[in-house]
C-alpha cells in the first residue's frame, strides 16, 4: 500500500493560482497578473442599482473569496454605499467561504464593486502600530488595466526604481482616496485592483502612487 | 496486498484552511517588509524548530506545476533537507531538482544559494529565532511594542558594547538589518556573507518561524541596511586567499572541516569547501569538461 495525496479540486486549483497570481502582484506593485477564470462560479447574484440589474467583476470576487474563511470578515461596497448584510450577494459570499459578514470597520476584506466606492476606503481598518497586519485588504473592480497606456507612476519596495502602470475608467478621486489611507505608515489599507478581463495589479501600502 | 494508493493526504499536506491562512499573512508580510506577522502555526510530522515555518510556507504556496529545491547549510543531500524534500513531494507530486537554477521554490535553512535568483522564483528561509530585539528585550509583547514605535535605540547600544568588549561587530549570524528603512528584522542564521543578497534583489524572499508562529518577508527591490557604525562597519567572512578544495572557488561562502591524514605530521588538516554544493558540483563538472577538451 502507498499513502498518497488527493488531487486538488477545481476550486482549490482555482484558490492556489489566483493567490500565486496576487502574490507575485502584491510582491511586485506595478506587475500586471492574470487572475484565472473562476469557471466553477456560475451565476454570481447581480445587485441592483437605479432598478438596473449590475454584474459582480467575477475575476475580483471570486479572488476576493479564494481568501476568506471563518476567521475573516467581510463587506462589500457599490456606488459608495455598503451593501446589506442581508442581501443576495453577501449570502452568496458567506455560504461558499463561511466567512462573517461586517461593518466597514471590522472588516478584513472588502470587495469594492466600483471605483466611485474608494471614496470609503477611509472607514476601513488600516491596524495599530502594534498590530498593523491587522488592516484591512482591499480588492476594487476596476473597468482597464494595462501597460501601454499609463496612467500612474509607481515607487516602493518591489518596484526597481519606478514601474508605469494603466489603470482606466477609475473616478479622478481615486488615487487621492487610496493615499489617503497611507499617510501613517505601516499603518494602511492595501488595496488589489483588478479590471474586466481578470488583469491584476496590486497596491500595497509601502506603494507610492503619483498620476503621469 | 493492496497496490491501490490510499489518498490519506491534501495537496500540500494542511488543510485548505490552514493554508489560506498562512496566505493571507503571507500577503500582510508582503505588505509590511521586515515585519514579524503572527500565525497559527500548525503541528506537522517534524517537530517545530526543525523547518516547520519555512515548510508551511512552501505548503502554502506550492502549486502542481512548481519545481522545489530545499537545502539546509547548502546542501541538498543533508538529512533534513531530504526529509523535507520527501515530505512534500509525496503530499504534492512536484518536480523535485538539486539545481538552483531549474527551481521555482526553494526552501532553504541556513544559506541563500551562490548562483543569483531570478525575479520567477521564491526563496522559502526557515527561521529558529525571529525577534532580532531578543538580546536587548527578551518579553515579547514590549518587543512588539519596540517595533511599533521603531524604538530600536537599545540595539544600537548592544551593538556599541559589542564593540567595546571585543573590539569588533561581534555577531556572527542572525546579523540584525533594517528593512525598507523601516523595521529591524534578523536575518535567520544566515551567515554574514548572505546578508547583502537579500538587498535590492529579484527574487522575493519568504521567512517562515514555526516555533515562534511568525512569518515576514523581503520583497525584491528593497533595500536591506546591516545595522553598523561609521568606525565599525559591516563586513562578511570573506577571506583574502580562500579558495575552495573542490572546485576552485575564490567567491563563494566556505565551510570548513578536519580531514584525518595519518600522513600528515598533525594526523591530518583543515579543508575548506563551497556551502552550496550545487554550486560547487557544477564548477567541478565544468572544471573537468574543461580539463578533458582537446587544446
């Protein structure tokens, strides 16, 4: 007899690929990743806004939701407002990750449904200069991202020198809303934007944003 | 007797949770470059202090497609290294490889491999003691404070007495550094040698402490200062005039052993050798190629 492993399944596969994908972003801000499509996900519930039914960035929510346990808290934000605990969408997140649904500043995890919601950002947990690991992570659909066209200029560690990135269609707010929450290093929200076609770039604190 | 293979085991050996976990600290740590971010260390078939932190670690991270080394003081062939080495590559399948540059993980004890790391690949440390304010404050939880407050005034002191009772830096390994001009971090037992290679490199570099329940990173690109004085500066062990035995290496980290000669008129000598034996395994095959190719 051989003792072996279990094969992984498709949402465990799915889990490992798409943290190496954040990993190798969150270790390299600037560094555009390809979030893998989260095939074993269908019919995501869509909320609704001005009686318009609206569709979740599945490559951001289901990216969101490969981190999240019993141990995490979450919330999630559309057109700056937080969404219901109640609703469709968090009781879709909750059964598959177990996690607890939160107010803003109790949260661990946020998904942002749209740019104009990093106007929140500011509510959430940014930690304690004992316990800074303690913040909140951010992960914000956003429409575009690409390097042909860039729209910021990044600097930090991870980033030898500086690294241009693209990032489209994000209310002109939007960078100013995310420097505001990195004032007071270490302490600070580090934010994960990922556009459309499940392209990732992310935004670690220690990250310094200026427009081009 | 049966031949069927009994599926006892996760991929990557802890749980789907367990590892989540270790992932989401990962990311912080990522975040946080040099600071010490608390897990929940679990229980694994090697007793902790013996490469659990690194090992979870690399479980964490480890994927089908990955090729892993792991080495321990260099050497891939070392007991604990092959323990290691086997542990995951029967609860994952992986390709396994001694040379540094065909990994995508390594995971290491002890020592960053001679031959430079590429931006694709992940250096998993194993660490014993993690707190580099242990010397100077052996509570925790003020230590913890310490970093908070970047109070790190009382290290500096150390490293003044240091000087003063021996007349030199007097830290061999665990060489304190400040990370991204931020927070102190211990660089595990690495020695000296090792300590400039994590700065500004390309590879991300992962550090694991099971016994104490801590994991803390070094992105690439960022700068690693080796705490010193404008008098007493930071130096490495390097010898001018050492030369490997093996295979000729005048740049490498060496260790030393006794050989028993009974020839000799002591019974025998010191011999010095590369640390990482990938490293000095290739020199010597290309020294032999070299030797054997018609002039």
């Amino acid at each position: 007899m051989t003792t072996t492993f279990q094969p992984p399944s498709l949402f465990e596969t799915f889990c490992t690929t798409t943290f190496r994908v954040l990993l190798d972003c969150m270790a390299r801000p600037g560094t555009i990743g390809q979030i893998p499509e989260p095939s074993m996900f269908t019919q995501i519930p869509t909320i609704t806004f001005d009686n318009q039914p609206i569709l979740a960035n599945r490559f951001a929510l289901t990216s969101c939701l490969s981190l999240l346990d019993q141990e995490t808290r979450f919330a999630q934000a559309a057109n700056n407002t937080w969404i219901d605990a109640q609703s469709e969408i968090n009781r879709w997140i909750q059964l598959r990750s177990n996690c607890r649904l939160s107010d803003a500043p109790n949260a661990l995890f946020v998904y942002l449904w749209d740019s104009a919601s990093s106007a929140l950002l500011h509510e959430l947990n940014p930690g304690t200069l004992t316990f800074p690991e303690q913040s909140c992570t951010a992960f914000v659909a956003v429409p575009e991202i690409n390097d042909t066209e860039p729209t910021w200029r990044l600097r930090g560690p991870g980033i030898n020198g500086h690294c241009d990135v693209g990032v489209h269609g994000v209310v002109a707010d939007f960078v100013n809303h995310v420097n505001i929450t990195r004032t007071n290093f270490p302490l600070g929200i580090d934010i994960v934007c990922i556009d459309a076609h499940g392209k990732c770039i992310a935004l670690p604190r220690t990250c310094q944003i200026s427009l081009k | 007797m049966s031949t069927t293979p009994e599926q006892l085991y996760n991929f990557g050996f802890i749980d789907e949770d367990s590892k989540r976990e270790v992932r989401r600290q990962i990311l912080k740590a990522i975040a946080l470059p040099g600071h010490q971010v608390p897990f929940a260390s679990r229980d694994l078939p090697i007793a902790r202090g013996w490469g659990t932190g690194g090992l979870q670690i690399t479980m964490a991270i480890i994927a089908a497609d990955d090729t892993l080394k792991v080495i321990d003081q260099g050497v891939d062939e070392c007991v604990n290294a092959v323990n290691l080495r086997r542990l995951l590559q029967r609860t994952t399948g992986v390709t396994t490889t001694v040379d540094t540059t065909a990994a995508s993980i390594i995971q290491t004890r002890h020592r960053i491999p001679e031959e430079p790391m590429r931006r694709d690949q992940i250096l998993v440390l194993q660490v014993p003691m993690v707190d580099p304010l242990r010397w100077v404050e052996p509570n925790l939880e003020r230590a913890t404070i310490m970093h908070g407050e970047s109070d790190y005034g009382r290290m500096w002191v150390y490293m003044y007495e240091s000087v003063v009772k021996a007349g030199d830096l007097r830290i061999a390994t665990q060489y304190p550094v400040i990370v991204a001009g931020r927070y102190m971090m211990d660089t595990t037992p690495i020695p000296r040698w090792d300590v400039m290679r994590l700065h500004n490199a390309e590879a991300l570099f992962l550090f694991g402490a099971g016994r104490e329940k801590r994991i803390y990173a070094v992105p690439p690109y960022t700068t690693i200062e080796p705490l010193q004085f404008e008098d007493f500066r930071f130096k490495t062990e390097f010898v001018a005039g050492q030369i490997c035995a093996r295979c000729g290496a005048q740049d490498a980290f060496l260790t030393s052993h006794f050989v028993v000669d009974s020839d000799h008129p002591d019974g025998g000598h010191w011999r010095s050798s590369c640390s990482d034996t990938s490293f000095c395994d290739k020199r010597v095959l290309v020294n032999a190629t070299n030797q054997e190719a018609p002039k």
